[in-house]
C-alpha cells in the first residue's frame, strides 16, 4: 500500500535525492536480522517469529506520518525493515514443515499466489486512498490491514518440535550459523534476480509518471496479476520436471521483460512489459524456495530459507541502490536502470546453465 507513494512523500520532506534508499534500507535491515530470525525460527518456533514481524510493521507503519524530516524518514524505514527479516522465515519454514516434499513447489506457489495478491491489490489501493483522503490516512489503513493477520496468527498451531523459551543466546550469532551452504546456489540466482524487484520498486513511480500515469500502482496490477497466474502452475511444473529447467525459463523472461521495461514509450507498452516481467517473476521465486527446502537439513530449515532471503535482500538492496544513483532524477536514465537489471538476470541464467547444480544436497 505505501510503497508507489514514499518516494513522493520522501521528495515532501526534501529528500528527492535520497529515493535510492527508500528500498535500500529496508532491506538492509531486512538482510541484517535473517540469521536472527533462521536461528529463531529453529530454536523457539516458526509462530512466534512471524508474530514479530507482523507487531514491528505495524507500529512502524503508524509512525510514517509523525516524522517529519529526511533523517527521521530514512530511520524509520531502517527499523521497518526488521518486519520483512522476520515474517517471511517464519512463514516458509512453516510451510515447509506441513507439506509433502513431493509439492513443495505447488505449495510454494500457492504461498506466492496470495502475497502477490497483496502486493497487486495494495499499491492500487495505498494510490486511490492518498487520491480520495491524504497519504496519512493511507499510512493508517497499511498499519489495521496488517495487524489483521494476528489474527490468524493466534489459531495457528505450532509445527517446530521442542521448541526452546527464549534466551539470551539466541542472539548470539556464530559464523557458521548465518549462511547455510547448501542453500547457496539458490541464493545466488535470488541475489541476481532480486536485483530487477529493488529497480520495481524504487523507479517505476517515476518511470509511471514520466508516461503520463497517474494512479503509480497500475504497474503493479498488472506484474502481480500475472504473477499470480503463474505461480502455482510454476510450482507444479518443478516438482515435475525439475528445478532447473524451470529457472532456465524463468531468467530468459526476466531478461527480455526487463529490457522491454526500460524500452517502453507508452502506458499500453509498460504493462505489457509488466506482464511478460510478473510470469517470470511468478516462475522464478516458488521454484528457487523449493530448491531451497530441497537442499536444507531439516534441523536448520530456519537457516537456510534465513540464507536465501539474505541474498534476496541483498539483491533488491542493491537494485534499489544503484538504479536510484544511475537514475539520479535524470528521466533520460530510467530506462538504463531496467536494462542493467535484465543484465544480472542473464547472468542468473548463464550461472543455472552452465554450473554442476544439484537439485537436492541432502
């Protein structure tokens, strides 16, 4: 909901040069807390870490409309990002724990398809009610929609097996509990892919204007809703034939998607693009959380989905960072940004082609 309209507001508060690290942060939060969460989710349970998640979006959303300055901005999104290090481990880690192996991908899809309907719905959404009320009213709404799943929350029941009380040392961190190894090659065709969703999500707000749209969150209805389309029969088609040759298809859409993007002249063009972009976007990520699971050890599960969504905050991060000093509100630019991120992408699929991979290492 509050995504396509920050970097207007952060430009509000005199902070148009700095719309890079509205994504930037985040998920450098994000990326910093995954093997606090990978170890949580293994050690106290899988229910408690996504309730933590849900608590600190909650109240950070509610502050948005209180600071009133770059700096106070630039904070509240660094602390606002602890809630995506959270929910989403808990959330995989859960669902890994109560499906077959044998459909991981589907479930894996099925689990896409509703976030994306989140994501399709609330930009559209967050856009409209700024429209028709003012941004803090839409900062307000964000913040009730997202406590609701407390809700649900509360009747779930916990899958972890012993789970310990917490303690003080399972905040300790050691080296060989931050990255798991078996869920590297996963986490680099994340890393590589993530890198065109930070490019998304800081630029297509000004690359929308630029063509004469007004609602920003259009963009995202369209990428989303393909996505959805897409993810579960994603799913169903790496359990059957495999992850990799799934992940083959998958980059080459994203290359060409992302190239079309970065070309497009017109709003009919850019949500073609944004079509094409959500069916591989909605191929790729059920399939490389699958692979994940896949190659996990069943006593750190938490670790390994924690490791693969460190890459893929470090991959968003960076998209997010370097298209935003590339873009440098320079309109010339926006399309450079895309392309460079179809550029990573190729790389994905070069690495997926051509590297010895294992479907599964344990």
């Amino acid at each position: 909901m509050i995504i396509p309209e920050l970097p207007d507001y952060l430009t509000s508060l005199g902070g148009e040069d700095y719309k890079g690290l509205i994504i930037a942060l985040f998920t450098l939060t994000a990326g910093l807390s995954r093997p606090f969460s990978g170890k949580l989710t293994d050690r106290i349970g899988r229910v408690p870490v996504m309730v933590v998640g849900v608590v600190v979006s909650c109240i950070c959303t509610l502050f948005y409309p209180i600071v009133g300055t770059v700096a106070g901005f630039l904070l509240l999104r660094f602390f606002h990002g602890f809630s995506t290090g959270f929910k989403p481990t808990g959330t995989s880690a859960f669902l890994a724990d109560i499906v077959p192996s044998n459909r991981r991908g589907e479930a894996m899809g099925i689990l896409g398809f509703c976030s994306s309907t989140g994501i399709g719905i609330g930009p559209i959404l967050g856009s409209w009610l700024t429209m028709e009320t003012d941004i803090n009213t839409m900062f307000y709404c964000s913040s009730v929609v997202s406590l609701l799943s407390i809700l649900i929350l509360s009747g779930m029941k916990e899958t972890l097996e012993h789970p310990e009380k917490l303690k003080l040392e399972h905040f300790r961190i050691r080296k060989n509990e931050i990255i798991d190894v078996n869920a590297l090659p996963p986490a680099i065709v994340m890393l590589l892919c993530t890198t065109s969703y930070g490019v998304i999500l800081t630029l297509i707000p000004d690359l929308s204007k630029s063509l004469g749209i007004e609602n920003k969150g259009m963009f995202f209805m369209f990428f989303t809703g393909a996505s959805m389309l897409v993810r579960v029969l994603a799913g169903k088609l790496s359990d059957k034939y495999g992850r990799i040759p799934v992940l083959k298809l998958s980059t080459i859409l994203l290359v060409v998607s992302l190239c079309w993007v970065g070309l497009a002249s017109s709003d009919l063009e850019l949500y073609a693009a944004a079509i094409l972009l959500g069916l591989g976007i909605g191929t790729n990520s059920p399939t490389i959380y699958a692979w994940t699971i896949d190659r996990s050890n069943i006593k750190h599960r938490g670790r390994a989905i924690a490791t693969m969504y460190i890459a893929l905050e470090i991959g968003i991060g960076m998209g997010a960072f370097l298209s935003g000093l590339l873009y440098d509100n320079i309109e010339e630019r926006l399309g450079w940004s895309f392309i460079a991120s179809g550029f990573a992408c190729f790389c994905a699929f070069l690495y997926v082609t051509f590297a010895p991979l294992k479907e599964k290492s344990v």
